[in-house]
C-alpha cells in the first residue's frame, strides 16, 4: 500500500544514518516496528499490580491434569 507522507527530511537522514538501514522505506518501516514494540511494552507494564497472584497455585499439578 503506497501512502505519502511528509517526513522532515533531516530526520529521515539522521535516522537512516542511525540505523544503518540502506533506504527510506527500510528506516521508515523499521522505526514502525519500534514505536509498535514500545507501546505494546507500555500496555503490559501498566497491567502490574492489576492481577492477582495466587502464591498456593501450583501450576505442575495443573499440567499433569491434561
């Protein structure tokens, strides 16, 4: 799927530099899967303290009931 977009130039340059990737599209899709990976990281750290732990459950026992 094409899609234009406007990019600062300069920022395109330093990050195609940065990461070392050998064209735009490769950088562009490349800082996608980041921003991606870092939200998705985001959203599970906000689920700490939001399920509860059973200390007693013991999880050797549940697979040995398949």
């Amino acid at each position: 799927m094409a899609t234009n977009v406007a990019i600062d130039e300069d920022l395109l340059r330093l990050a195609v530099r940065l990461g070392r990737q050998r064209t735009k599209t490769a950088t562009v899709n490349e800082a996608l899967r980041e921003y991606i990976q870092r939200r998705q990281r985001f959203q599970a750290v906000e689920l700490f303290g939001t399920i509860d732990f059973d200390p007693s459950y013991d999880y050797k026992a549940e697979r040995r009931k398949r």
